[in-house]
C-alpha cells in the first residue's frame, strides 16, 4: 500500500492491508499534510516499540453522500482511527456509536476510533488550537481576552476550548447574522456562556480590552486576494494575533498584525497538535509533536513550493 496516494470507495472495498490502518478522509483530500505528519510520527514510535511496526497512514477522498457506507466499510476493514475533514465533521455525528462530551458541544468530530459496537467521535481542534497559540504566541487563554473572528466550525471548537479554559472574556465577530446566532444558542448551556459577546457590526464594538489574543477562524486569507478578516486599527499592539490558516506560511493577517507590532502566527502548530492528540488517542502513547512539525512544515513550506 502507498501511503502517498488517494483512495477511494473503490479501494476501500477492495481494502485487503494486513496492518494497522488509520486514514483521513475528505473531499477535497490530495493536499492534505495528515499523512506525512502522521507517518513521520509512527516512525518514530516504531524506533521505540515494534508494536506499531505495522502502522501506517492513508488518505481517502470519500464524497459526503457516500459518509454513510464508507464508515461501515472503514469500521469493518478494521481501521483504527479516521481522522475526518471537510465537508464530513459535522455530518459523521449521526452515523457514531458514542461521541464525546466537547465533541457534542462543538457539534463536529474530527477524529474517530473504532470500538467493536461502532466509532467513539473526538474533537481535538480546539486542544490543538490552544497548543498552536501557547507555541506560537507564548500567550494561553485561560484568563485572557479573547476576540474570535468567524463562527463556523473551526470557531465553534475555538470558543468551547476558551470556555473550558475559562477565558476572561470572548468576543465572536461574524460575517452572518444567523450562523453567529446558531452558534450562540448551541452554547446556551455552558456554564460561562455569559462571557461571550456577539459582535455584528462596527457599532458593536464597546470596551474593547487593552490587551488579548485575537483567533482568525474564518476562511478570509486562504486565497491572495482576500481583504482582511478585520481592521487591524481597531487592536492596540499589545493584541497578538493567531490566523488558522497556514497555507499560505505568511497570511496577509500574519504580515499586517507584525506590521502594528503584535506578536503573531499562524495555524500549522494547530493542525500538528490537534493531529499529535488523535494519534494519542488512538495509540495510548505520547507524541512527539515536534517530529509531526517538521514533517508537516517540509511537506508545506519547502517541498510543494519549490
Ligand atoms: P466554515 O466554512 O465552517 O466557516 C467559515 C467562516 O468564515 C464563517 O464564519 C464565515 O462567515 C466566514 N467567512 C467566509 N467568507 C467570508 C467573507 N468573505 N467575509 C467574512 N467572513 C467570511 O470553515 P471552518 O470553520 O471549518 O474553517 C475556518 C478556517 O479555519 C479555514 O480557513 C480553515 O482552513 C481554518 N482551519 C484551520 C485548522 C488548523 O488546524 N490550522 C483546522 C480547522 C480549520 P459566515 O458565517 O458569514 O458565512
């Protein structure tokens, strides 16, 4: 088996691996920097325990209509571990045997693990996020304010982690009326759910802290010509500043919010620490997260540009 390669639901059901299969699946899939970084993970578990002699790491492009037979066969084919991307993470909740409490309040799952009775659902986003801002900003959110750009699915995970690690404050600026309104009533539940503030609009903006650490989680930025997810006017330098995006290495965000004397960085800490957990999860061993930096960082930054 070729871990570079894309499979399909055709393979899948031709799937005859005698080792230890894990995989992502997505649509679109063939750029993403999941294998490597796991791959080049389960090597180096393999030079410590020849247990994971057999382990390895693929990739599937699976159409959401097909989510449904495709889990079946992955959990039949004894996959280990599905780590899920878009379009799957919110639509995979109906088709698990058991879903984990941050997961629920998140309403998405990126990572799966086969049980005998069916896959248990994990979100580990919002664990790598807060991993990505301490690596790459120094800062933690636990009593800091935060301003979250954004509230889809990446935004969701951003606030339920500030929520549990009990942020000062939390403001959520979004584009759409209705998609922050969703978010908001989903969170009604949650103890500290008073310390979010919506914002809408320029008007909404009161008392904006001297201080705090402000999370792109919108997709603005992930092509050159988009404006910027906001006014970087409107922070004082002593905001630092965390984009989600890490393709392209030095977002326009990135570039403007060093510009007004912020620190900041962008996401790929994220993507590496919510995958080192998933990898946690499903070998019950500690990553190293720093290999899965590497890899991922040679696989984006230097090869695929060069
Ligand atoms: P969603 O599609 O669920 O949400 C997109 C968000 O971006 C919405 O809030 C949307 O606002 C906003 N948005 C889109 N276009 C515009 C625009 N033109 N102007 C203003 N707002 C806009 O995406 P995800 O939450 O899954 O992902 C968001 C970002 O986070 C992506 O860039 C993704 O690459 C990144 N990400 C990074 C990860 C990492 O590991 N580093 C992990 C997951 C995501 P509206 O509601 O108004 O449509």
């Amino acid at each position: 088996m070729d871990t570079e390669k894309t499979y399909t639901l055709s393979d899948l059901k031709l799937w005859d691996y005698p080792g230890t299969a894990l995989a992502v699946i997505g649509q679109p899939i063939k750029h993403s920097l999941s294998p490597t970084m796991h791959n080049a993970a389960i090597h180096q578990l393999t030079q410590k325990d020849t247990q994971f002699k057999d382990w390895a790491y693929f990739r599937f492009e699976i159409d959401p209509k097909d989510l449904p037979e495709a889990l079946e066969l992955f959990h039949r084919k004894g996959f280990l571990g599905l780590n899920l991307t878009v379009p799957h993470k919110v639509i995979a909740l109906d088709l698990l045997t058991a879903i984990s409490d941050s997961a629920r309040t998140i309403g998405a799952v990126n990572t799966l693990k086969w049980t005998a009775a069916g896959y248990e659902g994990f979100n580990t986003d919002g664990y790598g996020m807060a991993q990505g801002i301490e690596q790459g900003l120094g800062r933690s959110l636990n009593e800091s304010n935060i301003l979250i750009l954004g509230a889809g699915g990446a935004a969701r995970a951003a606030v339920v982690e500030c929520l549990s690690q009990e942020a000062a404050s939390i403001r959520i600026l979004n584009r759409s009326k209705d998609r922050l309104d969703t978010m908001l009533s989903s969170l009604s539940d949650f103890e500290d759910s008073k310390s979010i503030i919506p914002i809408l609009a320029k008007e909404d903006w009161t008392h904006l802290p001297e201080a705090g650490i402000c999370i792109n989680a919108t997709s603005l930025g992930l092509n050159q010509n988009d404006p910027l997810p906001l006014d970087m006017a409107l922070l004082t330098s002593n905001w630092s500043v965390y984009d989600m995006i890490y393709n392209p290495k030095e977002t326009q965000l990135f570039t403007e919010a060093r510009k007004y004397g912020c620190v900041a960085s962008t996401g790929l800490g994220m993507l590496v620490h919510q995958g080192a957990k998933a990898l946690e999860i499903w070998t019950g061993q500690s990553i190293d997260a720093e290999t899965m930096y590497k890899a991922g960082e040679n696989a984006l930054y230097n090869n695929l540009n060069q």
